[in-house]
C-alpha cells in the first residue's frame, strides 16, 4: 500500500502530477472537492451534513471531512492498493485526524510530495489558467488572497512532516516530464 499526499501551493502542479501518478502507480485518488460534490449530489447522511455547512457559506469542520474521507477509504476496494491525497489535509490539526484516519486502518502516510515552486511563477501559471479556463478566481486579487492563505495556513503542515521525515521537496518548475520524474525518483525510494 503506497499513500500519498501531493502538497504545494495553487498553480504548483498538484492536479496535473496527481494525474501522472495515478496512472504510474494505480492509486485511488481522493480530492476533497471532488468527494463532497459527489456525497452532496448523492445525498448521504454524511453530504447532507457538509452540505448544511457549505450552504451556509461555512467551512467543514475537520472531524466531518475525516469522516467523509474514512467513508470513502472504507467503501472502495481499490483503496486498498494505495491513496492519493489531493487537497487534504491543509492544517495541521487535519494532517493528525488523518495519521489517526489512517492508523485505524493499518496505514499511514508513507510520503508527502511537495511541489515546490516560485512566487511569480505560481502566478503566471494561474493567471494563464485563468485565461484559458475562464475560472473566476484565476485573477490577481484572487490569487494573492489563495497565496496567503497557502502560506499562513496550509505551508506550516511542510514543518509538521518534515518532523515525520515524511516531506520530500520536488522542484516544480520545469517541464511536466521533468517534475514527475523527481517524483518517480521519490516513489522508488520507499
């Protein structure tokens, strides 16, 4: 079993390397987003419940966002090969509910991948995006305010597991090929 988590800041890769290891390495992939469209959509207890939150305008409390991603592990066979953690977790008090998650089940997170890229290049890339995609929070304003947030809330988790030795750092710049053979480089290793 091989869990990973794929870290760093918007416009670092995250979503385009996720695709490549899942591929690579035939790892069940968790987004965030993507699980609580799906539990809301399907109206569950548990996406009833996120739902109440969001609706609102407010954020999931982490207890429920372990919960749902406990439900998620639990009800899919190919989990059990290995989990790409794509979005989670942000905080630290999330990353141990998840090491807790995970140990309930016997697992553990063996690597945490953090595409490590320059400030203004994270800006151009979004910016691009955002050109392209026609995403609305693709503007500057938009992705300064994410970019703070990032470095307030979510870089301390780059402490909290380099403590576990579990952070290794992937130069994020340069081509997709280029990253995503640091990243096999790293996978191999473990």
């Amino acid at each position: 079993m091989l869990n990973v988590v794929i870290f760093g800041a918007p416009g670092s890769g995250k979503g385009t390397q996720s695709e490549r290891i899942i591929e690579e390495y035939g790892l069940f992939h968790i987004s965030t987003g993507d699980v609580l469209r799906e539990q809301i959509a399907r109206g569950t207890e548990l996406g009833k419940t996120a739902d109440s939150y969001i609706s609102k305008g407010q954020l999931i409390p982490d207890e429920l966002m372990v919960n749902i991603l406990a439900h998620v592990l639990d009800s899919h066979e190919e989990s059990k090969k290995g989990v790409i953690f794509d979005g989670f977790p942000r905080t630290i008090a999330q990353a141990e509910a998840l090491t807790r998650m995970l140990a309930e089940r016997n697992a553990q997170v063996d690597v945490v991948l953090g595409l490590e890229v320059e400030e203004k290049e994270l800006i151009d890339r979004l910016l691009k995006r955002g050109q392209v995609s026609g995403r609305s929070d693709d503007n500057l304003e938009t992705i300064q305010k994410r970019l703070d947030v990032y470095h307030n809330q979510t870089k301390p988790l780059k402490d909290f597991y380099q403590k576990e030795k579990k952070y290794r750092a992937i130069q994020g710049m340069g081509s997709v090929d280029d990253i995503f053979k640091s990243i096999k480089s790293v996978i191999s290793e473990l």
